[in-house]
C-alpha cells in the first residue's frame, strides 16, 4: 500500500436538520490532496463543496451532523476532540476565504490579528515578537510598507490587499495544508491573476498541499493539478487538470468547460448549463444531474450511476466517456 | 453645549411658572397670609414682585457666579444643597449602571451563544421581568424580602445608623471610606448600595441584554467568526475578543441613553431606600413648591445628562476605528 496522503476525505457526508427534515449537502465526497499539490475542487453555489472541507475541520454550523472520514496526516478529522482540532487549525491545517472584507475582524488591526493566530499556537511567542512576525507576513505576500501597515485596520486596505492580509494569517504558523473557498471571487480580474500567483507562489515555497474551491473553472485551468468537480453534494468526475480538460467524462463538465468564455472564439451566446441545481431537500432520484443533462436516457432517472475510473479519472455517469480501459 | 445648557435652564426656568402653585404658600405661613403687609414683605424678599423677564434675567446672571438661588424649605442656597447631594445619587446611578451593564452583557451574549435554549429563554424572561416591574414595587419587594424576612441585606440608607460616616471628600460613600482608610465601613457601605443599585439596574440590564443579543446574533453570523475560528481559537475567545468587541459601539449607546432613564429612576428608589441623594431632594423639593430647588435639580441634571452624552460620543471614537480614522 502506498503512503498516505496529506490530506484524504473518504465518503464524507453532512446533513442538516431543519423543521425536523433532513437535508443531504454533501452526500459522500471522497478527495485528496498532497504537499505540494494543488486540488481544485469546482462546482456551483451550494454544490456542498464548501460545507464539505468546513465540516472536515470541525466548522460546519451547528445543526450540521457529519459522517464518513477526513484524515489529515494520518490522523483522522471526524469526531475529533475539540481542543485537538482547534490545535490543528490556523496551525497545520489554515483556511482564507471568499469575501476578505468580511472575513477580517473590522475593530482589530491587521498586525493584531496576524499576531493572534501565531500567539494562539505558539505560547512563548512575545505580543512584539508577534507583530515583527505578522510585518514579515506582509512581506512575504508583498504587501509594501508591512511595518506601516500592520498597524492598519482592515477597511485602510483594498480588497486584494485584503485577501493578501488573509493569506499572510493563512500561512502565518506555516501550516501544511490550505483550503482556499473561493478565494477571488469578491475580487477584481486583475487582482485575481494577482492573488493566484501569490498562492501557487506560496504553495512552491511552503511546499503546501492546496485546496482550492471556486465555482470558476477558469481559475484552475491554470493553477490546479487535479480537479473535482461536485455536483449536489457528490464528487460527479475527479481527474488531472489536463485530462479533464483535454477528454472531460462526464456531461456536468463538458457544460461547465462549454460555459467558460473564450476570447479566442467568435461566439453569438455563451454556453450555458439549461436549469438550476435542484434543491437540497428535492433531489431527483438515479442520477442527481439528469434533469438538467441533454444524453440523459431512461437508466439515470432510477439508477445512481457507478463511478467508472481509469487510472486518475473517475466519473460517475452511465454514459462516462472515459478513454479505453475503462472499467465499473 | 453651552446652547443646549441655556436651554435646559430656560425651561426649567418657565416649566414652573406654568404650574398652578403658588411659591407664596411654601413661604408664608397660612396664618400670615392673610397680612398683607407680611406677603409683601415675603414677595420682595423673594423677588416675586418683579416681572417674569426681570426674574430670568435676574437668575441666568446669579447662575453664571454659581448661585443657584436659595431653598424655600431647607433655607440653604440650592447650589450647596444639590452639590452635597450630588455624589450620593452618582454613586446609586454608577453603582446601577456597572451591575446593569455587566449582567446585560453577560445575558446578552449568553442569550445569542445559546439561542433558542432554556437559557435564552430565561435571559428574555428577566429582561422583561426587569423592565415591566416598576422600580418602587421592585424596590420594596426585595427590600422587604432581603432585608425584612431575610436579613441578608441591609436596610435603607447609606450606612448602617449606628455607624460614624467619614469625613466627605468625594462624597462617594465608597470612596470617602477608602480613603479614611476604614475597611469595615467600606464593606458597610458597599452593602447598603448592592441592594438599591441592582433595583434600579435591573431595567437596564433587561434593556441592554436585548440588545447586546440582537448585535451578537448578527456578527456571530458574520465571516470573521468563521476566520477566528478557522485559526484556532477557543469560543470563549471568538465570543469575547472577536464579537462582543464588534458590538460595543451600539452597546455602548444604549449604556449611554440608559443613564436618563438611571436618573429618573433614582428619584424613586432613593425615597424607598431613604438615599440623600438628589431624587429624594427633588421629591422633597416638589411637594413644598421650592421653586429654586426644583429648578436646581433640574438644571443639574440635564447638565449631568448632557456630559454623560459627551461621555458616549468619546467613548464611541475609541470603541471604532472607523470614526477615529475617518
């Protein structure tokens, strides 16, 4: 058997109880990732891609219940105290997310903050210690004038800024793992291409794995290694970027490739996948994607379909067009 | 400010040349009423012989110097009577306000932690338990019930009667105690004040735990949350350091604008607990018609008012960066 991944989340699922009915966001994802290794995970606004690694790292809202399995360095995530998951967060395992505005505390300064998440996991580190710290932080995400700025409050920044400032907190303790939700969707196209090279940049360095959420294929064109793709809360295809991009197996994808705009190409409308992600509470029965997929035939309205893999690619549909060797 | 000062003096000023008494009945004994050459006598000594405008005039300059008049009743010039009582009433109003505070806060928080659980429900129950009882009926309930039956606290007052008070340096029981370096008073005073102050601090602690819940609620959904906790810190740290700080600025508000009502509410519970303070004067001052004592009470207290509103707008710069930068 070979090592064990970094990170690796087995059949995870999580559900919501609300007026005493049961909700399935994320209905058995299976995922990993390595140092050094960037995964894209992509997939539209309330796919349950976000709520899946939140629930891996203990941070699924309250009336959440999470199943299945999250193992982080060989040590598994589900059902773990606490105070041992509080340890691992902000430390080995760091999270940014989508709006950096918001996500930054608006009455502490952006030094205070950065110095919190190194005090926190590191009880000798002095409050000035700290803060010399969080100005090389600034640094490191090329923020000029870190000794200034650190004593700044978040709205002094601009929003890249801000997600830099995210990012610095994110890496502060040097963690191994990164997930990263949505990380430039609130931010300009320019700014984006700017953030992702700090990133990928971060990731080489810091030999990071990284996660990367987003419902924009686009962005992972370029940066990720591997790709899944969730559809209603189920890993629907999962390859190396450029065999998902180059021989895409499952129609979801072929869509969402479909959809990305392309400059280089003269066209009249863009693409667009027909419908909306059906609600949590009404999946449709067989496979989840069938409503809205042009080759659905009869099987995938009653039977979920199997996940065919050939080597890195697996897909689940009926029809996977996956190249020669495939096998159920 | 000082505008809205001249105004606070001019209405109380007219607000008692509106009501129906005659002055001339606190000062002049009925028996002497019916003398003519007496009531002339009292209405030139008191200057009720000149015109209305003559008398404002005559009272803003004597303000300016600091007099405020003399008392029909105690025969003292009002200004000395107010400044002595003074201190007692702002050390009930503080005391109040520090226990309505705290336990607003805590329940607040606790309330919006535990929303929807037999904790919030019995923090709402309090709060508005606190703000429909009135302050007198709460007053002599518990006063009978903690002192009477009980015998756990004391009785009214500020001290025990039996007891030598310190001299007066600040006029804050406790503080004049401290300083005259006696503990056993200390803790005497303390103990006549835990009793009156959480009396009147309760309506406000119901008042600012609705709040601070309402403002928790909402930035506890906010993503900053999520980003302390994705760091690694404790609840009590999220809650605390990252939420509660957020919800100082409205907090620190209805702290504020509770002080008004703090200051009405002192003139009931200091006549129930037998508190020298200003509340206690007013009502004294009301029920004899002392014209300058009224109008000295409440002089100083819109003064008060308006400094504790200078106070909150202060305190409002340092709680947010965003209008201490802006």
């Amino acid at each position: 058997m070979q090592q064990e991944p970094l990170f690796a989340v087995r059949d995870l699922r999580v559900s919501f109880t609300r007026h005493g009915q049961s909700f399935k966001a994320v209905r058995g994802i299976s995922l990993h990732v390595d140092h050094g290794e960037v995964l894209g995970i992509v997939g539209e606004s309330g796919s349950g891609k976000s709520v899946g690694m939140l629930s891996a790292l203990g941070l699924q809202p309250k009336t959440a219940s999470v199943s299945g399995s999250a193992r982080f360095n060989g040590r598994e995530l589900v059902g773990m105290p606490m105070a041992q998951l509080r340890a691992l967060r902000g430390s080995r395992i760091a999270m940014i997310f989508q709006d950096p505005l918001s996500s930054l505390n608006p009455v502490m300064t952006v030094g205070a903050q950065i110095a919190e998440t190194i005090r926190l996991h590191n009880a000798g580190v002095s409050k000035r210690a700290a803060m010399d710290r969080a100005a090389e932080l600034l640094a490191l995400v090329a923020i000029p004038q870190p000794d200034r700025r650190i004593h700044q409050f978040p709205h002094e920044f601009s929003g890249g800024m801000r997600q830099r400032v995210m990012i610095a907190m994110a890496v502060a303790n040097d963690p191994d793992l990164l997930i990263a939700d949505e990380p430039t969707t609130a931010l300009d196209v320019t700014v984006q291409a700017q953030i992702m090279d700090v990133l990928t940049d971060l990731r080489r360095r810091l030999n990071l794995g990284l996660i990367l959420i987003t419902h924009d294929l686009g962005v992972l064109a370029g940066h990720a290694d591997r790709v899944a793709v969730v559809y209603s809360g189920e890993v629907v295809e999962q390859a190396n970027v450029d065999a998902l991009f180059a021989r895409p197996a499952h129609p979801y994808t072929r869509g969402l490739i479909a959809s990305i705009p392309n400059m280089a190409e003269e066209k009249e409308r863009l693409f667009s996948i027909d419908g909306a992600p059906p609600p949590l509470g009404k999946l449709p029965g067989g496979c989840a994607f069938h409503p809205r997929c042009p080759q659905a035939q009869d099987i995938c309205r009653h039977v979920p379909p199997p996940v065919r893999s050939n080597g890195d690619h697996r897909a689940a549909c009926h029809f996977a067009t996956l190249p020669v060797g495939s096998a159920a | 400010m000082p505008f809205l000062v001249l105004g606070i003096v001019t209405l109380a000023f007219l607000l008692t040349t509106v009501t129906k008494g005659d002055p001339l009945t606190a000062i002049v004994s009925d028996r002497q009423m019916n003398d003519p050459v007496a009531v002339a006598a009292a209405k030139a000594r008191w200057g009720l012989d000149r015109s209305l405008p003559e008398r404002y005039v005559i009272y803003v300059g004597n303000l300016l110097t600091g007099d405020m008049g003399t008392s029909f009743i105690t025969r003292r010039p009002v200004a000395q009577d107010v400044f002595f009582r003074l201190p007692a009433t702002m050390e009930l109003v503080l005391a109040a306000m520090l226990i309505g505070s705290t336990i607003g806060i805590t329940l607040g928080v606790l309330a919006a932690y535990f929303r929807n659980t037999v904790i919030d429900h019995a923090a709402r129950f309090f709060a508005l338990f606190g703000s429909s009882i009135p302050v007198f009926w709460l007053g002599l309930a518990l006063l009978y019930v903690f002192s009477v039956k009980w015998g756990i606290l004391p009785g009214p007052g500020r001290l025990d009667p039996r007891a030598t008070p310190p001299p007066s340096v600040t006029g804050f029981m406790t503080i004049d105690t401290l300083i005259a370096g006696n503990m056993k008073l200390f803790l005497d005073a303390l103990w006549h004040l835990i009793l009156p102050a959480f009396v009147l601090g309760w309506a406000v602690a119901g008042t600012i735990s609705r709040l601070v819940r309402a403002n928790m609620l909402e930035v506890l959904d906010r993503e900053f949350i999520l980003t302390a906790r994705a760091k690694g810190a404790g609840e009590l740290r999220v809650v605390v350091r990252h939420a509660l700080r957020n919800t100082l600025v409205p907090t620190l508000t209805v702290i504020g604008y509770s002080f008004a009502y703090l200051l009405t509410g002192a003139v009931l519970t200091e006549t129930i607990f037998s508190w020298p303070g200003m509340g206690s004067y007013a009502v004294e001052a009301a029920r004899g018609l002392d014209f300058p004592a009224i109008i000295g009470v409440t002089i100083v207290g819109g003064v008060v008012f308006l400094l504790t509103n200078l106070i909150t707008d202060i305190a409002y710069v340092i709680a947010n960066p965003r209008v201490r930068l802006g």
